[in-house]
C-alpha cells in the first residue's frame, strides 16, 4: 500500500510539472530534413516479459544496448548488439524505484539514475553495484508526499527527484537534479562534491534552471543541459560557468553527444506526455547539430505508429548514425539508421 502511496504522489507531480511547463515550437527555419529508416522488431523479449514505459536508453563498447524500463516495477534490460535479449541488471535491487535515465560510460560501466528512490547508481560491467549516490528516503518513513511552499536549501549529497548523468574525461561526474531542485552538481570520481549551478529554485537567468531534464559532457569537458521548462539546452564549461544557451529547437527533452574526434549534439523537441491539443503539429522531431549550435538537420515526427515518436524520453548516439530512442507512451525503443541529408546543410541557429 505505500509503494502504491508513494507512486500515486509521484505521478501526480510528474503531471502537475508536465502542466506548468508548456511545449514550444522551434523557431530554426529552413533546416534540412534527414531521411532515415526504422529497424522492425529490433528488440527481441523473451516470452512473457514486457517493456513498460521505456525511460532511458543507452549502449556500451560492444553495441550492447541497455534499457530502463518503468512497468509493475522498475527493471533494467540488456540486449546485444542484434537486439537479442541478454540479461537482466540489478533484479529487486532496492534502488529501483521510479526509473529515469541510463548511461554507459566509458569503461562499460552501467549509471541509471532513478527518480523515485533519489539515486544515481553505478553497476561495473558485470552488472554488480560499485558506487551510489544520494540517499532513498527511508521506507519506514511511509509515503513521501511532494512538499507544499518554497523548497529546502538543496543539499550536497541528497538529490531531489533527479534525472540524468554524465562525466568528463576525468572521470567526474554531473548530475541534473531535476524534478524538486533545479540545479547541476559536479562531483569528483570518487562522489566527493565539488561544486553546483542553480539551486533549488526554478529561475530563467543564464546558469539558473526550470526542470533540467537530461545532461551530457563532451570531450573537452563542456556540459550540456536540457532545461526543459525553460525551453532551452544550456551550455557551461567544466567548472560549471555559464558558456551559452540554444533556444531555437524547441522544448529540449533529452541531449546526446556522440563519442569520436568530431562530435556532434542531438536533442529532442518531444511531443509531451498526454498529447496535448495542437502538440503534434509543433514537436517530435530530433536535432542533429554541432556542439556550437549550428543545426545539421532534423528527422523524426510525432506518431504513434512505428517509424514515428510518441515521446522521445532519452536517446542513445554512440554511432551518430544509427541513433536508439526510448519512448515513454509506446512502450517501445527504436533503432534508426539516419541516412545523408535531402538537401545541403543549413547554418540557421
């Protein structure tokens, strides 16, 4: 009865948040559509088990693919680089409560950062837990109501409601922190905190945040955050100081940086939950673009059949072009295989 409590107040949080932070159409004019294909029935589940809502998404070295899946419970797939099932990670583990993001880093280790339970976790490549970060409110405590009136001072080690991760190549680590703070938390590869941006208060100043929504670091160590309430994807460097914003691709859901000596950005302009009036005719599609903003092109459109998006929740670009998206209302992940664009390449931002 608790655990059904403590999802009920979740879920109303989530959609009253969804309410609060409307969709926007993005301005870029003129930008170039990508052709790109669908891959039937990538993902091959073993008799009687089921994706639920798929949350995050993420691959390792080997093409492996990792999906986190929100259903009866939260659960942690892997499925090999043919779509083929593998395993399942972290089975009943006790941080497995709401699910929201998945990453692998660069060593294979596996990150997912659970919404419910307050937690960042990380699982070596054989699936067992090496580190965690945050602190589940305890169980004892009963169902934890979302608090009415200004927020407490956001704490160095205790998160509230997080929502992504991402490191540099040192090995640090980042955390949006997301749903009851708005902020980024940099911390060393040990978990010792060093430093943070925004705070517990939403705010639409440079460096201030409205629900960071998903987070990536680039090889330099630059960090990306899709401020989706503000409809934008901020940029800092790596001691967290405001670099700049892009806000001409709409409502940034999630962003992606693909690994390599040219590196490119991909960011969702997600149809919402719930499929407000007029939302599909103003989102669903996925950016493509240069870390400084320059837009390469787009693909993708709101549907609810194959081969369309009915909200893009996190997505995968370790190939840059075949990119892996997750989807929250279909229940399904899609492998697409991004083709040249149409027509040349635009420089709108």
């Amino acid at each position: 009865m608790r655990r059904l409590l403590k999802y009920w107040f979740i879920i109303v949080a989530v959609l009253c948040a969804d309410a609060a932070h409307a969709q926007m159409k993005a301005t870029a004019q003129n930008v170039p559509e990508i052709p790109y294909e669908s891959v039937r029935n990538f993902l091959k589940l073993p008799p009687n088990l089921y994706l639920g809502e798929a949350i995050g998404v993420a691959t390792n070295s080997k093409g492996h693919v990792f999906v986190y899946t929100r259903s009866a419970n939260t659960r942690l797939f892997e499925f090999d680089q043919n779509g083929k099932y593998v395993r399942e990670v972290g089975e009943g583990l006790y941080g497995f409560e709401f699910a929201h993001s998945v990453r692998v880093d660069p060593e294979d280790n596996i990150w997912v950062v659970d919404e419910g339970a307050n937690l960042v976790i990380k699982f070596n490549p054989e699936g067992r837990v090496v580190m965690v970060l945050g602190h589940r409110p305890e169980v004892v405590a009963g169902a934890i109501a979302t608090a009415a009136g200004p927020a407490p001072p956001a704490e160095k080690y205790t998160f509230s409601r997080p929502t992504d991760v991402a490191w540099d190549p040192q090995g640090n680590i980042f955390v949006s922190d997301g749903y009851g703070n708005n902020r980024v938390v940099k911390y060393d590869k040990n978990g010792r905190f060093l430093k943070q941006v925004g705070s517990e208060k939403a705010g639409r100043e440079p460096g201030q945040f409205n629900l960071p929504h998903a987070i990536a670091a680039d090889g330099k160590g630059n960090v990306y955050v899709s401020d989706r309430g503000n409809n934008r994807t901020q940029v800092f460097d790596n001691d967290l100081v405001f670099k700049t914003s892009y806000e001409n691709v709409g409502t940034a859901w999630t962003v992606c940086i693909s690994p390599g000596p040219h590196q490119y950005l991909f960011t969702s302009n997600s149809n919402p939950n719930g499929n407000p009036p007029g939302s599909w005719d103003n989102t669903g599609e996925i950016y493509k673009m240069e870390l400084d903003g320059t837009i390469l092109g787009k693909f993708g459109h709101a549907s609810k059949q194959f081969g369309g998006f009915q909200v893009v929740h996190m997505m995968d670009c370790r190939n840059p072009n075949e990119i892996v998206v997750a989807e929250i209302e279909s229940w399904r992940v899609q492998k697409l295989m991004l083709k040249p664009p149409q027509t040349k390449i635009s420089y709108a931002k």
